[in-house]
C-alpha cells in the first residue's frame, strides 16, 4: 500500500549513486525485498518501472530478488526459516529467537555501462 | 562491458528520517509516545476514553486521532477529558510522521507524560510506518476473530502489547481466547495479551498497569544537546 513512497526512496537512491559516475548510463538496479519488510515485490517493481521510464535511464532494468525470513536462535546459534512466521527455534525448541534476514529492502547494486579501458582502471 | 556496483545499503525513506526526528523530540521533552493500532471497529478510541477517565490524576496525557473523515473520535475523547487533535487522511491507510509532526503543534510535550497516538483502523500499512513513538498496541477483538494474529504477523510481531478487546462477546461468537493466545505466542512468544471489555470494565486494570509500567520504564526526560 506504501509502495510508491519505498520507490521514491530507493529512486533517491539511485540518483544519488550514479551522480558519483557522470555520463554513465544505468543498465540495471537490483533489489532485495525481504520477507518481512511489508514491502510487496510486484507493487515495487511496478512504482519503480513507472520511475525508471521517466529518467534519464528508461531502459533499465529493475531486478528483484525476494529474501525469505531468517531468524537466529540465542540458545542454541541455530539459524532457521520459519513456517508461517512461527518464531521457535526447530532444533532446541527455544522462543528466545531474532530475526537477522528478510527484515528490509535493499539496494543490493547498480549495473552501469563503461568503457572496456576503465574496467581495468582501479577506482 | 557494464560495471556492477556493489551498494547492499538498507533503504531509508523519508518517513524514516522523520520518525527518528520524533523518537528524539519525544525523548528530549521526556514524554511516553504509545501508538495504538488495529482494524476498524476494535475498540481503539472506547480504549482511550476509558484511560483518558481513569488515569487523569495520574498522568498529563493527550491524543492524536487519525482518521479518513469526521472529528467524531476526537470529540469522544476530549469529552472523556483527554486533549485530543484529530489528523483527517483523506484516502490514507495509515498515519504518517509528516502529519504527525503537524499534529504536535497543537501541545507544548514537556506538559506532557503520555501521548496516544490512535492509528487510523488497518493492520497493514501502519505497521510499516515509524512514528517515532516507545510501544506500539495492537488492540485486538473477538468478533474479529481468534486467527487475527498469524493473518496480520507483521502488526502483531511489531508490537509490544496486544489488548483483546470485548470478552463479552466471546461467548456469543465462538472465539477462543487459549486459540488467541497461541497464536500469538506463535508470531511473538514474549508478547503480552491483555483480555479487557472496554464495556463492562473488566480487565482494564491490567491495561493501566501497563501504561503505568511503560510510563515508569522511560523516566526522566533526556538532557538536552545542546
């Protein structure tokens, strides 16, 4: 329902990385969307490729990538994915569990067009 | 040849950045900020009038009512002696820190202990919406059902209370308060569920211990940066 707002956010972001790589072109954005982010992956993908047309990019891609739940057991170190976000851990049985995966959304990278001299250049 | 660059860096939204703004606002004036969420009809605002009677001589506390039409919630609560501002969405699904902070115009905090801020009824979007605020609640009731919990995890494991409202009622619609509570501990094993009927009275006391407890826990205000 919020999606627009994330697209926004993950635009800005976005923007903010290729202005540290003038004239480059933006081929591809990839993302991860967790599990529990209360982010939907397909509303995101749709309020991004809204974003996208209109720039400077409006070829590029927008990948995502969805992460399932991970929670880490305090008692016994087990990690696990829950089923219908059951937080005890399988192994001991302990409640005492956090969740370390699948919280947020992510810019995982950015795919920009270079030259092949650059590729070779260190930054 | 294209280049990859790696980020893996969290998105932050703007309404991130706002809320944490307001969690550092409240803290400085020392006032409790509890966001009470839940689905239309539960019994959020019947929560509020009963703690706005019961708790004045307590605490100085205030309201923000978030609403999509009418000041009818507001005008119950300030009848029931708790200052209150109502926020009108319009078509929002959920209060926003924006509207919050022009909500809190209306109140000087450091006169103030507690600030309830009553979402507008949806168990979806506000759960992703920061309003900087210390404990969410999840108010709950049994005509909607003892499987709210693992239908809505994500209001309910970001929650830091649940109140099941109207246990009156639980015998006229085949709710189950141990199925109720299992779920729960099957979404958050730690998370408090207090049966009360905003009707009858019953079991309020432990919500007031509770907002007491909560009170309690936060302290004095924060000494100011500067």
């Amino acid at each position: 329902m919020h999606e627009v707002s994330l697209a926004r956010a993950v635009w800005r972001q976005v923007e903010a990385e290729m202005a540290r790589h003038p004239g480059r072109g933006l081929l591809a954005m990839d993302l991860v969307v967790g599990a529990f982010s209360g982010a939907d992956p397909e509303s995101l993908a749709f309020a991004l490729s809204l974003l996208v047309r209109e720039s400077d990019w409006p070829d590029a891609d927008v990948r995502i990538r969805t992460e399932p739940l991970t929670m880490a057991c305090c008692a016994c170190g087990r990690e696990f994915t829950p089923e219908h976000f059951d937080p005890a851990c399988p192994a001991c049985g302990s409640v005492d569990t956090d969740p370390i995966r699948g919280t947020d959304l992510r810019l995982e990278s950015l795919e920009v067009e270079t030259d092949d001299a650059e590729t070779h250049s260190a930054r | 040849m294209p280049k990859r660059i790696r980020l893996d860096k969290a998105i932050v939204t703007e309404n991130d950045r706002l809320a944490a703004d307001l969690a550092d606002r409240y803290d400085r004036a020392g006032v409790l900020v509890v966001n009470l969420m839940s689905s239309p009809g539960a019994g959020k605002t019947t929560l509020l009038e009963a703690t706005a009677r019961r708790l004045a001589g307590a605490f100085r506390m205030a309201a923000i009512e978030g609403d999509l039409a009418t000041d009818r919630d507001t005008r119950r609560i300030i009848d029931a002696g708790m200052p209150c501002r109502q926020i009108n969405t319009g078509g929002g699904c959920h209060l926003n820190a924006v509207q919050v902070r022009e909500a809190l115009d209306a109140y000087d905090l450091r006169d103030l202990d507690i600030l309830f801020i009553e979402n507008v009824g949806n168990l979806v979007c506000p759960a992703a919406f920061d309003l900087g605020e210390h404990r969410r609640v999840v108010v709950s009731s049994t005509p909607e059902g003892d499987d709210k919990p693992i239908k809505y995890p994500v209001a309910f494991r970001l929650a830091d209370c649940v109140v099941l409202n109207k246990t009156d009622l639980a015998g006229a619609t085949d709710f189950s308060a141990d199925a109720f509570r299992g779920y729960v501990r099957d979404i958050k094993a730690d998370l408090p569920v207090l049966e009360v009927s905003c009707k009858t009275g019953d079991g309020l006391a432990g919500w007031f211990q509770w907002v007491k407890e909560a009170r309690e826990a936060l302290g004095p205000p924060a000494p100011d940066a500067e």
